[in-house]
C-alpha cells in the first residue's frame, strides 16, 4: 500500500491554493476550477471544493479540522518562516527548536489549518513509512 495524497476539503480552492503555492514555492496543478494539487515526493497535497464531496453528505465539513497537522520538510525553517510573512494572528509557533532536535514553525492556513514548517537536525536521517 502506498501513501498518496491528503486532501483538505475547503469553500474557496483559489484561496487556499493561493496560500500553499506561497508555501512551497510552485503551482498548484488545477485540472478543475474545484481542484488544486501540489504532488512532491512522497505524497501530494489536494485542495478541492466542498462540491467534491458532497456527495458524502455532512461526514466532511470546512474549516473545523482541529486533530491534523499537514508538515513541509524544509531547509531553514526561520528563513521559510519570514519568506510566508505570515500576520500574528496566524502564528501557532514562532521558530522553535523542539525538545526532539527538530526546528519548526507552525501556522494556520486561511481556513485554519495548522501547517508546520520544520527542519531535522543535522545528520539526522529521514522517516520513512516504509519497513
């Protein structure tokens, strides 16, 4: 079994696209006006519209997701953290190396998504899901 995408569910794909494209730095793949995508290795990010998944009626809802973190490796955490210009209200955690060695910087997307920019330290090698 491969791991393949996560999908956030939302009431504005333009919105929410227009913030991960400043998150990661490229286009979002937008096959439909309802649908946006950012594949990167390992797994691809969905943003799609609530008309997506109505047919699921209220088993998904927007913006009140409060149980997931969605988590972009990065090279310098403080210098992605000033890149995004985020508000202070926005701001979950400023540029913080955690008790486990990694640096991170934690976020809410425009629907409120928590979204961690962090860094492993040096020498650490990668998590893999695979056994």
């Amino acid at each position: 079994m491969s791991f393949a995408s996560i999908r956030i569910v939302t009431e504005d794909v333009d919105r929410l696209a227009a913030f991960y494209e400043r998150v990661t730095g490229r286009p979002a793949e937008r096959p439909a006006p309802v649908f946006a995508q950012f594949a990167g290795d390992g797994a691809t990010l969905a943003i799609a519209s609530t008309a997506t998944v109505a047919m699921l009626g209220d088993a998904v809802g927007t913006s009140a997701n409060r149980s997931v973190i969605i988590e972009f490796e990065v090279g310098d955490v403080d210098a992605e953290f000033q890149r995004l210009g985020v508000e202070e209200a926005d701001v979950v955690l400023p540029p913080t190396t955690m008790p486990w060695g990694n640096r991170s910087a934690l976020v809410r997307d425009p629907d409120g998504n928590v979204v961690n920019l962090f860094a492993r330290p040096a020498g650490a090698p990668p998590v893999s899901l695979e056994s």
